[in-house]
C-alpha cells in the first residue's frame, strides 16, 4: 500500500539480525562496544584502503549472516553500495558471495535505501531473506573527495570526518525481529548550497523533507516516536533540521539524534561529526538496533541523508543535491 | 518546496545557513599561522647561517639551503607529521617551501597504490601543478615588468 511517498509493509518484513564494524577512532565512541569488530588497524591487513574498505563490508555481511544462523545458500539477494566510484567496495564484497547481487547508490543514505528496498522485496514476496548492507573509509573517501591524506591543509570548522566502518542487516519474513513498518522514499533536494565542506547545511533540507512526509502520509506526529534518527548531518545539519521541521509545525527537538553528531567522543578535527555511508550503517546496525532489541526503543524513524554530488559536479560549481530515504522501524 | 526553480527560497535558505555557520577563529588561525611560518623560516635561516660557516657562498648558499628544507618537508609528510603541522598553522605550513614540498610528496605517497608511472608519477603534481603553472606565469609578468621599467 502507498499513500503519498510512503509504502507500508502490510507483511512487516523483519530485521532478524544486524552486525556492524568500525575503525579506531570510532572505537573510542559510543559505538565502541555495540560493534562486532572494533578494528585495531585501520588497513586491516590489508595493502590500500580501498581493500580494506571491501574486506570491512566483506566480513560485516558474514557476519550478520551468521548472527541469524543462516547459510550462505539461505540468502536471496544482497543489496549493497558504497561511496567510491562505481561501487567498487560493494561490488568487489560481492564477488566473494554466491547470492545476486544488488548494487544501489544514494550517497550515505545508501543505507535506509537498500534497507527499504530489500523490505519491499520481502513484503512482497520475491525474496525471502535479504542482505542490506553498505560500508566507507575515511582514508578512500578522503583521496576521492578531497585531498591527499599527508597533505598539510586545513580543515574548515564546518566540515565533518568520513566514519570508517561498515554496516549490515539481514532482512527477512517472520515473525521475529526488528519490524520494518513503513518507509518513505526521498525527493532530491536542492537549496542551492555549493559548499562540499559544509554537508549538514546541504542535507538538511533533505531531511527535514522526508521526515515530514512521513508525518504527512502516515498520520502521526513527532511524539510518537522514540526516537527519530538522521543520518549523518553533524552537529551544524542536526540545528538546520530542527530549525527547518520546526517552521513547519513539527517539533523534533525532543527526540531528534543524530548518527554524526554522535559517533565521535571527542570532537578535535571531526568538527561537526562524522559522515559517510559508514557512518548510519554503523550507528544503526550495532547502538541503534541493539538498544532497541533490548526494549529502550519501540518505535524509531531512520532518516540517512545523502549528498549525490561528484567532485566532477562540485568543481563544475553545481550545487548540491541531496536525497533522505526514510524507513520506520518498530520492536 | 524542492527544487531550484524558487530562487529566493534559496538566497533565504543561504542567508539563513550563514548565519549557523561556526565562526573561523581568524585571530588563532593568523598567530598560528605566523608562530610556525616564522618558525620555519628561522630554521631555514639557521641552515642558512651553518652552510655560510661550512664556506658556500651565492647560488650555492642558497640552493644549498633550499634542498636542505625541501627534503626536510618530504621527510615529514613521509612520517606523517606534516599534515598534523598544516592542520594547525595553516598557510604557515603551506606558504613556505617545505609546504610545495609536502604538497608533491603528499599524492606521491597516497598514489602510489595505483602503480609506479599512472599511480605516483603521474598524479604527483595534482596539487602542486597548480602552483607551478600561477608560480611560472606571475614570474614571467613580473620578469616582463622589470625588463620594460
């Protein structure tokens, strides 16, 4: 069923189980001790750091795979992206796997996006079991994006640190688990920001759009969630939202997080938070999730936001859009 | 709502973002800028100052101290103690000789992954190409002005 952007999943596909791996310096923050493997190296054994960033999205899908003591025969298909150029990272973790393979793309919010696409292929019957899963690097994205890693330059305060780590769910019918209600699909927003080190203030719009769709389509208001989760807006993005939802009668102060602003302990050249695909990946799959298995959170809303912007596209002077898919979880 | 048709929403939704922007601390950055620019500069002067000792003289001199620096600034972005340098003192990193050192050696070491001629080689100059090209082209104006004045 849909009503406006959002569908609504009359046969409540399940998260039957999620794992996440992060970096070292994520280790240290709130996320250290929900995630399955804190990596004590951030190469990871690996040669560069795009092969360590397929070997983290690699492992997490194993991983989440085996937590819900299924097979890799057992898995239908796998939906998967990544930051790089031509998903690379997703692409080569699934070259390791014997199921489809699914490559999607919508910046960070490749997370909520691959989460609501595998729900609705569950939902409707296609698929049994699907594995949504995304992952990035600080380092891979730091030389795609900006500059090279060694080089002296400074980092402007607005700017946000790209989390390294990947996250994964399996996504199943049943009638245990994590219960994917609804979700609702973004629109591309664009205000106009031209900044690429100022993120938060290009995405917000994004947010603050599907989030109030959400209330829009489905009836509800911000109380009656738990807990209403961005993706990756930081600190300065988190302000702009509420701000945003605010002017429109939506009051989401209360109980707005985000995944950014949280991820870091100590805020020294972060600045405004973390970002990237890892970073909601990380988030949701191992605090998020965790918490609500245990009974903290009933009823969250999921909100990733992504910039779809190319260094192509930025250095050309475009501004940036930005997408946020919206899925609604419930426990 | 969305969009980039309704122009002024944007200028308005610009105008309202400035105003949340964190502010640069611009007096920090310039003491910074200027405690480790100069720092720089002092020891390249004491370089400077132990060659003219160790008798070189003229071109000599001051070739002399100029490779000393630009190897000290490889060495440093080679150990990755440069880039922590540049994040705090900015274009005091930057400015002086050991910055253009950093920013050839920097996509040397990152490209190196991509192979020896297509990785390192080639995308050596991706940052510092910039101020070779601006760095030749002022100096041939320059050079013009002189010549006719």
């Amino acid at each position: 069923m849909k009503k406006g952007n959002t569908v609504f999943f009359k046969n409540a596909p399940r998260i039957i189980s999620f794992a996440a791996i992060c970096g070292t310096k994520e280790k240290e923050g709130v996320i250290g001790e929900f995630a399955d493997i804190a990596l004590d190296d951030d190469m990871y054994g690996e040669s560069t750091y795009e092969k360590a960033e397929c070997k983290m999205l690699t492992n997490t899908i194993a991983l989440a795979i085996d937590k819900a003591s299924l097979k890799e025969k057992d898995v239908d298909v796998m939906l998967s992206g990544d930051l790089l150029n031509q998903i690379i990272s997703a692409s080569f973790a699934a070259r390791d796997y014997n199921f489809p393979f699914l490559g999607v793309y919508s910046a960070c919010s490749t997370m909520s996006e691959s989460i609501m696409l595998s729900a609705m292929m569950v939902n409707a019957g296609y698929v049994k079991r699907a594995v949504a899963a995304t992952g990035s690097h600080f380092a891979s994205a730091e030389r795609q994006y900006r500059y090279p890693l060694e080089l002296g330059c400074t980092r402007p305060p607005q700017s946000q640190w790209t989390v390294t780590g990947a996250g994964g769910c399996v996504i199943a019918e049943g009638k245990e688990g994590i219960k994917i209600v609804s979700a609702t699909m973004g629109r591309v927003c664009d205000y106009g920001v031209t900044d690429v080190n100022n993120m938060g203030a290009a995405m917000a719009p994004a947010a603050a759009d599907t989030i109030m769709q959400h209330f829009k389509d489905t009836g509800t208001s911000p109380c009656d969630y738990d807990m209403i989760l961005t993706g990756d807006l930081g600190a300065l993005g988190s302000r702009i939202v509420k701000d945003l939802t605010w002017e429109k009668g939506y009051d989401i102060s209360e109980n707005h997080v985000d995944c950014g602003e949280i991820v870091y302990n100590v805020i020294e050249n972060e600045f405004q938070g973390g970002s990237g695909a890892g970073c909601s990946a990380v988030v949701l799959n191992s605090y998020v999730l965790s918490k609500m298995r245990a009974g903290l959170y009933k009823r969250i809303l999921f909100a990733a936001t992504g910039a779809l912007l190319s260094t192509v596209s930025s250095g050309q002077g475009e501004s940036i859009p930005c997408i946020s898919h919206l899925v609604e979880l419930e426990y | 709502m969305t969009g980039k048709s309704k122009e002024n929403y944007n200028e308005n939704y610009l105008r309202y973002i400035r105003t949340q922007d964190p502010p640069t601390q611009h007096f920090k950055n310039c003491a910074a800028a200027f405690g480790v620019g100069g720092l720089i500069c002092c020891i390249g002067q004491f370089i400077r100052i132990m060659l003219e000792y160790a008798g070189l003289t003229g071109d000599e001199l001051a070739g002399s101290t100029s490779v000393i620096l630009i190897f000290l600034g490889c060495l440093l972005t080679g150990l990755g103690v440069y880039d922590r340098i540049g994040r705090y003192a900015g274009a005091g990193s930057i400015v002086p000789i050991t910055g253009f050192a950093n920013s050839v050696t920097s996509p040397a070491i990152e490209f190196k992954t991509e192979g020896w001629i297509y990785g390192m080689a080639a995308k050596m100059f991706t940052v510092a190409g910039a101020i070779v090209v601006f760095g030749v082209f002022s100096g041939v104006l320059v050079g013009l002005l002189y010549y006719f004045i």
